[in-house]
C-alpha cells in the first residue's frame, strides 16, 4: 500500500508540475493529501466477543477432539468466540482450587449430613423421653392410688384394732355402780317427824380393782321441776389417789357412802309425799382411777316411791326409782389424775 501511495505521490507531483495554474496546483495537492491519508488509515473497528472461555491445557485438548468441524463464515457481523489459553501452572493453580472448592463442599455436606443425623436422634430420644414420662406418671398415678389403698386398709386395721384394745380394757377395767339406796330411820320425833340417813351402796362389777377419790351425796323432798338443771352434791369422800389411806375396791368388793347430815321430814310432809310429783330425791356421784390409769367420774339419781296401805295392811313398800333430770345421771371417762400431772 505503501508503494502505491509512492507511486501516486509521483504521478501526482508529474501532473502538477505540468499544471501552470497555481490555484489549480494547490486544489489538487489538498486532494491528493486527502485521498492518501483515508488510504492508508488501518479499520480499527473490532466486534466484542459474545462469550470468553477460560480453558486449561487438558480441556484445550478435550475439547479439540469432541469439537465437530465448522465452517468458516466470512462475514464481519457473527461474534467472535475468544478462548483464553492459559499456562500449566495457572491450570495446575486452578485445578488445585477447584479441588479444594469440592473438598469444601464434601466436608460441609458430611457436617450438614451428621447435622440432620443428630437432630434425628435427639428427635427419637426425645420421643423415647416423653413415652417413658407418660409411663412413668401412669406408673406414679397407679403407685399412688395402691398406696391411698393401702393406707386406708392401713387406716382400718388400726381402727380395728384400737376398737378391739378399747373393748378388752373395757371389759377389763373397773366399773363402780349403784345397787342400793335407801333411807335409815335414824330417829322419830314426839310429833311425828322422821329423821333420815340415806345410805348408798355401790358395788365394783369390773374385771380389776379401783381406786376412789371422790364421792358425794345429797337427799331433798321436793317435785323434780324444783331440781336445778345441773346437779350439786354434798361431797363424803375425797382422797389423794397417792396417799395411802386410798380407797381401794377389789373386784366385787362393795362400798356404802352416806352424807354427813341427815334429812327431816315432818308428818304434813309424809301427807303430801306422792302427790303433785312430791318425792324424796336422793342423787350422788363416785369418781375412781382404774389400773389403766383411767378416771371415771359417775352420777345418778332416783326418787322414794312412797309405801302403799290398805287401811292397816301394807300392799307395797316404800322403793327407790333410778328416773329424774338426764343431767344427774351420766359416766364420763378421762386420763387418770397420775397421768395429767406427769
């Protein structure tokens, strides 16, 4: 091209040298200027490749073999498919990379895989872990109602049991009651007045001996809506149960109590003695220590039914009725008095 632009420069400086018109000489250089350098500019203009491929050496080779033949296309408008050629070591590099890259993924897939296996595990053994909580409550539940049962058989026996000692101390112990009362006519007055000692008696009917330390007595005429509600007695006896001149009663063995004073009672009285609920009331208690150590304290009460004549024959003599106020007759059993004091 070079050449030819030589040659034309020739041409052109033989033309103008034969052109006398200087006008005419400068138009044609500026021209021929013009024309040489548009010639001899290169086409700088270069399509962009669609795609780059970086290929190692034994992809190079690979890819050279399993590539089918193409045809060349001569035309400037199809992209250009540029592959970059690198060095061995930059694909020794890369391989190595790639190497480690897939021993990254291996060891991060073998942790995401024992990752899954343990939460599969302790999915399971938290499973086994609320099923054996399940068994066991049922377990505790059943253990707890044999226990309830238990317990209560337990409870029941000793009930039993307890009911069984009180009947055997019962039938045991002592027990003083009343089986006599009566009125001694200690002296008759000048008009017909009587004077009266009343005299109790009561017998130990219990299995075992007894220990008195109290008793008491009191006699009046009168209709028992006179009595007070609640009884008073005139006490005869009260011992110290560790002194020794305590009262003690062996089985079967008796003891008399009587007042100190004695009771009066006119003739007009005698008169009215049956009549308008008018009797001779007698009530008293006794209080005893068993030798189980437990204190009774027992009260009673009865009334004289007067003596029934026929002219001057006696139908029916005068007898004592145990019947009055609930309140004067009672049994009431507690700890000895040895025992409060300890």
């Amino acid at each position: 091209m070079l050449a030819d632009a030589t040659g034309g420069v020739d041409w052109y400086f033989n033309g103008l040298l034969g052109l006398t018109n200087a006008p005419m000489r400068a138009a044609t250089l500026l021209f021929y200027l013009f024309t040489t350098v548009a010639v001899a500019q290169p086409n700088t203009t270069v399509k962009q490749p669609s795609k780059v491929t970086v290929l190692s050496a034994a992809e190079q080779q690979s890819s050279a073999k399993n590539a089918p033949p193409s045809k060349l296309v001569a035309t400037e408008d199809l992209p250009v498919s540029v592959t970059i050629v690198r060095s061995a070591s930059e694909a020794a590099s890369a391989a190595e990379r790639d190497k480690q890259n897939d021993e990254r993924d291996a060891k991060s897939l073998v942790i995401q895989e024992r990752s899954a296996a343990a939460t599969e595990e302790q999915a399971l053994i938290a499973k086994w872990s609320i099923m054996v909580s399940v068994v066991g409550t049922v377990l505790l539940l059943w253990n707890i109602a044999q226990t309830r049962k238990a317990t209560i058989s337990a409870a029941d026996a000793a009930e039993a049991a307890t009911e069984q000692v009180r009947a055997v101390i019962s039938m045991e112990r002592a027990s003083l009651i009343v089986i006599d009362v009566s009125l001694r006519v200690v002296r008759t007055g000048l008009e017909g007045e009587k004077l009266y000692l009343p005299v109790v008696t009561y017998i130990n009917h219990g299995r075992s001996a007894a220990m008195v330390t109290k008793a008491g007595i009191k006699v009046k005429v009168c209709a028992e809506s006179d009595l007070k509600p609640f009884p008073e007695y005139q006490e005869t006896v009260d011992c110290d149960p560790s002194s020794i001149g305590s009262l003690f009663l062996k089985p079967g063995e008796t003891f008399t109590d009587q007042p100190l004073g004695m009771l009066s009672v006119s003739q007009e009285q005698h008169a009215t003695l049956g009549k308008d609920g008018q009797f001779i009331w007698v009530w008293g208690h006794i209080e005893y220590i068993d030798q189980f150590d437990g204190l009774t304290d027992a009260g009673f009460i009865a009334f004289q039914y007067p003596e029934i004549k026929a002219g001057e024959r006696l139908i029916q003599p005068a007898s004592f009725r145990f019947k009055g106020p609930a309140a004067y007759t009672y049994i009431k059993h507690g700890p000895g008095k040895r025992s409060q004091s300890v």
